[in-house]
C-alpha cells in the first residue's frame, strides 16, 4: 500500500533525521534536498550507516554514482523521479511558494513518487495546499525539541558564544566578519554559493572553537545542522532577483529556529542596523504562528519539443488551479528566447531531437551571475558544440578550465573562479557532452576542490584571527598562558606572537588592530610576569659596562632602552625613571630596574666629573674660591670668564692655587677644567644640562676630536659652551684651542695690524678665509687685500721636494708617535699660507749643501689674498687679548689691562722692560707710521716654532718638551 506523508513543523524537530531512517528502512530510496551544501551533509551522513557503495550523490555540478547505488541524495531540480525508488522524500517543501525555484518544488509535489512511501517535510504553513493537491495524504505534526525565545538587540561586541549573525548580501557579511575579527577573533563564513568543500572547512572552524561566531547568508534555514545557540539578523531585507523586499515573517522563523540545538533552548534577534523586530513579528516566531501558503509557484511540466515555438509555448502555458500560479519567467526561459532569436541557432532546430538538445543547454544554470547576454552566448556556443560534433572539443574545454585553474588572488576573485568552474563541472557531469566523462568529472572537481581550498584559505586569512581567538578561549577557560621569549624579544604563546618585549615593556605585534590589543595585552598580563622578574633578576646583577647614556638621555642595558633620565634637585644628580610596565611585571620589578638605573648613572656622574666632585667636596677651599667652585659645579665644569670676571680677578694666588690644585684653567675666555672636555663628559655634560634647563629635545654632541665645528643655528643658550666651543662667527672654536691660539695673539701688533702666521692656522685648522671670519667673532676686524705672490725659482724646486722627502723619512724612522691634531697642518689648508710675509724673500734649505736657495719674483704677476686683522670689539662683552704675564695686551696707546692672577698690569711701550714687580718700563708706543720691515727673508714652516715656556694645562705641549729633553 502506497503512503503519502506530509511531516510539518518547525525548524529543530528532527524531521530530516526522521526522512533518513524512513528511507533506510527500504531497499531502495530517493531524497531531494533544497541544498547542494544540505544534499552533501545528509550524504556523509548515510554513508557513515551504509558504507559508500551503495549511496549516491547527485548534484547540477557533482555526481558520485556507484554500480550498486540503492540510496540516491539530491539536490530538488536534480533529482530522478522515474528510477522507481521504494521511498521519496522532498525536504523544505514550502519552498513550492519561492519565486525563483517554486515552480520545480511544485512539480515534485504534484508528480514525484515513491513506490511505497513518499513523504514531504516543511512547515505547517504548508498544510491546506498538500490537502489540497495531494489528495489522500496524512499529516504528521513534530514539535519542537526546544524553546525559542527573542532577545531583541545586541551590539556585535555582546554577541554571546555560539552566535549566528545573518546577512542578505556579500557586503554586508564581509564587513560583519572584519568586525568580529577585531573583536572577538574572527568569524566562519558560509554562503550558499560556497562549494561544500569550502562550506565544510569554514563549518569545521566554527565546529572546533577556532571562533564563537558564523557569519552566514539566509543558506543556513534550509536544514543545516550547526551547533548555534544564538541568530542574530543584521538585515531585514534581501534582493529576491528582482527587487528588495523585506523577509517574510516565515523566513525570518526558518532561520531563527536554526538556534538551539535538539534539547537546548535558542534565542533570536537583531544586530547592526538591523531594527528591532516588531513585537507581532517576533510573538509569531516564537509560537510558530504563520499565514498559510495560498499559491504554488507552477510551470508546465509537459513540455512539447517538435519545434522552437511549441517549446516555448508549453512552457509559457497557464494554469487553472486556484492554489497554482504561473511561475515568473526563470532564467533558462530567458535563456530560450534569446537563442532561438538568432538566426545561427534557429537554422539549427530543424527537428524535435535538435530542440530538446537546447532546452538540455538552457537548464545550465547561471553560475557566474554574469548578464543575460553574456550567458546566452555561453550557452550557444556550447549548444553548436552538441549539435555539430555531439561533444563539446576537448581543447576547447581545457582551455576554459585552464583559464581559472589559478589558486592566487583575493576572495572576490576566488569566488568568481569557483563560480565559473562549476559552469564547467555541470557541463561534465551531463551524459554524453564530453568524450571522456570520467575524465573531464575528475579534472573539474580537482579544480573545484584547489579552488575551495584557496578560497576558504583566503576566508580564513582575512575574517580569522588564530592568535586572538586562542587567547581569548584560553582566558575564558582560565587556563594558565606559559609565555616563550626568543633571542629577538619575540613573544609567543602556543605559537602564536603576541608581540615583543623591549627591555621591561611590552609592545604588542604592528599588525594588531586596536580591538586585538585588548586581547593580546590581556594575555601579556597573564603570560609574562615570570619573564620580567627573570630579566630583573639578570639586570641588577649586570655590571655598568652593559649601561650606557644616549644623547637624548635615555638609558640603555645593551640594546635595550630600559629607562631615561630626568631632572633632580640638583643639577649633577639626574634620577633615573625605568620603562617598566608596572601591570604585567609589577611593582617589585618597578623598584628593582628603578634601583639599578639609579645606581648606575650616579657611578657614571661620579666617574666622568670627578675632579669636579672632588674640588666641591674640598673643605680648604673656601670664602671666594669657593663660590667660583660653585659657578664651576652648577655650569658641569665650563664658565664663560666674561660671567664671573670680577670674582676672578679678585682671587688672590694662594686661592687660584687650590682651584688649579683640582685641574681648574683659568683661561683668557673661559674658566673650565679641561679633563671634561673629553668626548664621554661632553656627552653626559650636555644630557644633564638639557635636563636641568628644562629642553624636550637636547642638542647632540659635536663629533670628537674637532677643533672647529659649524655654529649650530637655532641651538639653546649655553649649548655651544656646554658643548666645549665658543661661538666665533660661522664657526665655533674649542675653548682649550682657542685659549692656545690667545697665545699667539698676545704677541701681536692688535692695533696697527697684523697678519695671520701658519701657527695659528694650525691651530684652528681653517683656511685664511674661515679664518678671518672666526676672528671677527673674537672681536677683530679684517682687512682683505691683494698682492704679488713671492715664490721660489725653478731650479730650487727639486731641492725643496728632496728636502721634503727627507724629512718625512726621519719622521716615519725617528718619531713613531704623530704630532697632535692641534698642531698639525689643516688638510686642505691654503698653500699660500705657507709663503713668505709680504715684502719679504723666502729661505729654503738646501738638501745637499744645507745653503739657502736663491729666491727671485715670479715672472708672471700672480696675485694673492691677504688679510690684516685690527682690534675692534663690537660690544661691551668683547675681550681683549691678553699678553703672556696676564696682562691685557694688543693695544699701543698704554691703557691699563688685567692680569690673570688680578694683580694690576702697567702700560706698554715701544721696547718697554718687565721689573720685579711685574711692571713694564718705559713709556708707551710712539704713533706715526708703522716701522720698515726687516729685510732679512724669513722662513716659514706649517709647524709653528717651540716655546722655551711649556704650558701645563697643554698636554700635548708637556710630551714634546719631553722628546725635545730625550
């Protein structure tokens, strides 16, 4: 006896489960399934009871049919009807009412049959059709395994575990899943466009906790079996393919009730834009309350073949059953139309074999969602493929698939490939439109499946964050994180980076957005504090050699910047502020680095200032002496003279002694202890004077051993005497090197003019022009003239060049030691400098006889520049020169000038004689013009002649009156 079921209710009430055990309990049976994706889930399903020999699985794009097939599953539209299966069953038979596919839902319900049982699952909104047209049939009411209940809105960021939030378009559901991914680690993305490989893949990251979200479309009301407990509708309106629309109160419930699963309660509602759900609405799904279905999408079944037009016609033909309307015009209709209105396809159709074939060609579904146009011309073409040859070319076909079987691009492109080889995988599953079936079966699948993997590779790449989905499970789980630090900083737990640790802080990986950071600095807290005590431990043990002071005041241990400096209460004690994250290491760790920090900036402070240190901490220094220790201490050792001047000439010498006692120079310019003129002190000088003057940015050092460098433009006060220069115009000078070339200087004519000699332009290592411009910034003004150039003949070119060689032989044999860099001839110096003052021959010795060279004027006129420097001070602040004994000196109208030690000087006169007491005799310099020069040729060398006077405070000068003794 045949028995014809209808089984309605629900989502969540077992009636697929129910259809499976109905068909297995019969030889043979057929079930169609509204899904490819549902159709393959129930296949895996009965192969696990039955073993694959006897299950078949047939789909428009894959067909798996072994020789022994008992139990076919199906997609609706593919389904057989005529093999005369014992048991038939049709899934989510409401779908009869869809515009789009209804007219094939109602063709199975009105014509499929089992030989002994046929059975039709959906939703009780079914029930008076089915009565109506499906005379005799019984009805089987299931209920619902759980509750279903609303919860009306929810944020994204609320979202509870095990939620399903539901888009109706492809945008709409990629910027749901970038959202979650930076939230909530990530989302499984499935779409009914997604091959079932695909679609498993994501499932399975979804199934095994990868993430507590699925994103998905409208594809997950029609059967599919997911472990949610939550659905959440981002949109209340979807593209039907004519126009939106808003959902039906019975769609909205086929896919809200996919929450809870079998005996465990589910709950619905909205999120995103999406309004909130009226209260009628969301009362009807909960108690499954709907209008039934009153029309049938219909479409004549009896299709009439003996030409183009009596095709179209049948399938064009009316209805007059009131529960039956004629379906719109479908995609292969359209298809049709357009084929047989060109004359290259109507001239084929000469017989009802030919027109069959194009229908057969028709049904090839739209795939690639591409035009009308651009789809009939597919299809045409394939159809003169059929009809001339009855094969599709195999060159031609390999060169279509050839065409997409690439693997790289983004998802859009993926998809779109996937979509265009299942046009392919349709067209080989057909029997007889290819030569090797088997063949081109195998070859459009293996596509497929790259495809697949590509794309859910790609899904999960760009909406699935492993690292931040692990973390967060394992937080909510509270498991304990064991964090692993490699030799670069890099932090990782369970293989996933977190980030790096940069001495006692950590920074979280470049590619977290700002929602991760929670997550992963969450973890940090958790994973690292082991790690940071450890490096404590480490660091305070660590000898100073691995600490070290940048320019900016940062504190370094190794690599590593660990802390940086900051302003004391006084200015040679800067405090030491760590970089320590307090919350992931805590507060012992804060104290330990802070303590070792401390420790050693106040070592290096002692060390690199410590005649400084010690001459304040000197208690026979005392009354004005020891206030210009002060001026000394809180300046890090350089005071400008000009600033204290008064204070120094009141010193008497008992009290410069002491001063000098601890290296104190009291120079022309400036006041200072030369041992801190070395590059490390500079360094530190700079730093803690930056600090104390309150400078976000502190100026860098000048490089060592220059003797000159650049005036810094825009620099802050006080940072070129900080720095151990003063400012002489475009150029600034080493305060120790100027002091030498204030030697030089006192010796010269300041008022009448004199001219510069190599010894001071060794000194600053300028050239002539560099050097006018330093000392119109020491206050005198120069005079640029031209004159004819004197040098030697020809003939004593070859003894001066031998004489050269010679000397530079003895150098390299007898001196292994150079000559200090301040002493040294500038590279690059003017050569004419080294020539003869003006007016005067110029003596070259001989190589071979040791006798003077004859010098004659050149033959030609060649010019050279000369400059004449005068004393012109431009302000108030400007110093004069000061003679040897400490006396103000370059002047010849006798005006009274300081010593160095304070006493008083006298006045200076034309030939003037030193007394005991420090006077000069004789009256002062008679005026008039300036007296001949002696005719006698003077020779000049690029180093400057020896001194029988040593200066301490010179220790290049103390080493060559050594080696002059030896």
């Amino acid at each position: 006896m045949k028995r014809i079921a209808a089984v309605l209710g629900p989502t969540n009430t077992g009636k697929t489960h129910y259809a499976i055990e109905r068909m297995l309990g019969h030889r043979t049976g057929v079930i169609g399934l509204p899904l490819r994706l549902l159709a393959r889930e129930v296949y895996d399903k009965i192969v696990a009871i039955r073993g694959p020999s006897v299950v078949a699985l047939v789909t428009g794009e894959e067909r798996i049919v072994p020789p022994r097939a008992q139990y076919w599953v199906c997609t609706v539209e593919a389904m057989p009807t005529g093999n005369g299966a014992d048991f038939l069953a049709i899934d989510e038979i409401q779908l009869c009412a869809d515009p789009e596919r209804g007219h094939v839902f109602t063709d199975r319900l009105l014509h499929a049959r089992g030989l002994h049982e046929t059975l039709f699952l959906g939703a009780e909104t079914m029930r008076p059709a089915i009565s109506a047209l499906v005379p005799g049939a019984e009805f089987v009411r299931r209920e619902r395994f759980s509750q279903l209940v609303y919860a009306g809105s929810k944020k994204v960021s609320r979202m509870p575990p095990r939620s399903a939030i539901v888009g109706f378009s492809v945008e709409n559901l990629y910027a749901m899943a970038e959202l979650l991914r930076r939230q909530k680690g990530g989302a499984a993305v499935v779409m009914g466009a997604l091959s079932p490989r695909t679609r498993n893949a994501q499932v399975e990251l979804y199934q095994n906790g990868d993430v507590d979200v699925l994103v998905a479309t409208d594809a997950i009301g029609m059967g599919l079996n997911l472990d949610i407990k939550h659905v959440a509708f981002s949109g209340l309106r979807k593209f039907d393919g004519r126009k939106m629309r808003d959902l039906w109160p019975n769609e909205l419930a086929q896919i809200a009730g996919r929450a809870g699963r079998h005996t465990s309660d589910g709950s619905f509602g909205v999120t995103g834009e999406a309004p909130p759900l009226d209260d009628q609405v969301a009362e009807a799904i909960v108690e499954h309350r709907f209008a039934p279905v009153r029309k049938l999408m219909w479409r004549n079944s009896a299709l009439e073949f003996g030409s183009a037009e009596r095709l179209i016609g049948s399938l064009e033909e009316r209805t007059e059953d009131e529960w039956l309307a004629r379906a719109r015009e479908a995609d292969d209709l359209q298809a049709l139309k357009a084929l047989v209105a060109r004359p290259e396809i109507a001239d084929r159709l000469g017989d009802a074999r030919a027109v069959k074939l194009l229908w057969d060609v028709c049904n090839i579904p739209d795939f690639r969602g591409i035009s009308h146009a651009e789809h009939a011309d597919l299809l045409g073409r394939i159809f003169e493929f059929l009809h001339e040859s009855r094969r599709v070319p195999d060159d031609w076909l390999a060169r279509q698939v050839k065409r997409i079987d690439r693997i790289e691009g983004d998802i859009d492109t993926l998809s779109k490939r996937l979509a265009y080889i299942r046009t392919w995988t349709y067209v080989a599953q057909r029997t007889g439109w290819v030569d090797d079936e088997s063949h081109w079966r195998g070859a459009t699948r293996a596509v497929e499946d790259r495809l697949s993997d590509a794309l859910h590779t790609a899904l999960t790449q760009r909406f699935v964050d492993r690292r931040t989905s692990m973390l967060l499970r394992r937080l909510k789980q509270r498991e304990s994180l064991v964090a692993e630090v490699n030799d670069q900083g890099e932090v990782t737990v369970e293989g996933q980076v977190l980030g790096r640790i940069e001495g006692f802080r950590f920074r979280m990986d470049e590619t977290a957005s700002p929602d991760e950071a929670k997550t992963l600095q969450q973890a940090a807290m958790a994973a690292l504090r082991p790690e940071f005590h450890l490096r404590a431990d480490r660091m305070y043990n660590a000898p100073d050699t691995e600490f070290d002071v940048t320019e900016q005041g940062g504190l370094m241990w190794g690599e590593q910047a660990v802390g940086k400096l900051v302003r004391g209460d006084d200015p040679m004690k800067p405090v030491a502020e760590a970089f320590v994250d307090e919350e992931a290491a805590g507060a012992d760790v804060v104290q330990k680095v802070q303590r070792r920090l401390q420790h050693f900036i106040d070592r290096r402070v002692a060390a690199q200032f410590e005649p400084l240190l010690a001459m304040s901490r000197d208690e026979a220094i005392s009354g004005l002496a020891k206030g210009v220790a002060y001026r000394l201490l809180e300046n890090f050792g350089i005071v400008p003279r000009g600033e204290i001047a008064d204070d120094i000439k009141a010193l008497d010498q008992d009290a410069r002694a002491l001063l000098r006692k601890h290296g104190v120079r009291f120079g022309q310019y400036t006041i200072f202890l030369p041992l801190l003129l070395k590059p490390a002190p500079t360094r530190l000088r700079l730093v803690m004077w930056g600090l104390w003057q309150g400078l976000d940015t502190f100026p860098d050092s000048p490089p060592p051993g220059l003797v000159t460098i650049p005036t810094v433009e825009g620099a802050p006060a006080g940072h070129a005497t900080m720095a151990g220069y003063r400012v002489s115009g475009a150029r600034s000078i080493r305060i120790d090197m100027l002091e030498r070339l204030a030697d030089l200087l006192r010796g010269e004519d300041s008022r009448n003019g004199f001219e510069a000699n190599p010894d001071m332009l060794s000194i600053s290592g300028l050239t002539l022009e560099q050097f006018a411009d330093l000392m119109g910034g020491l206050g005198y003004k120069a005079e640029q003239g031209e004159r004819v150039k004197v040098k030697a003949t020809p003939e004593a070119a070859p003894a001066e060049d031998a004489s050269a060689d010679a000397a530079a032989e003895t150098t390299t044999q007898e001196t292994p030691e150079a000559e200090p860099a301040a002493t040294m001839a500038p590279e690059g110096a003017d050569e004419t400098l080294l020539e003869a003052v003006p007016g005067t021959a110029v003596e070259t010795p001989d190589a071979l006889s040791g006798e003077a060279a004859p010098v004659e004027p050149a033959t030609e006129a060649e010019m050279e520049v000369f400059y004449t420097f005068t004393w012109a001070p431009r302000g108030r602040g400007a110093q004069r020169p000061r003679r040897a004994d400490g006396a103000q000196g370059g002047r010849a109208d006798g005006a009274q000038g300081g010593r160095a030690d304070g006493a008083s000087g006298g006045r200076r006169g034309d030939g003037g004689k030193r007394g005991d007491g420090g006077q000069r005799k004789g009256g002062g310099k008679p005026k008039g013009k300036r007296p001949p020069r002696d005719d006698k040729p003077k020779t000049y060398s690029a180093k400057p002649e020896k001194s029988g006077k040593v200066d301490p405070d010179n220790p290049f000068a103390v080493l060559a009156a050594l080696k002059d003794k030896s």
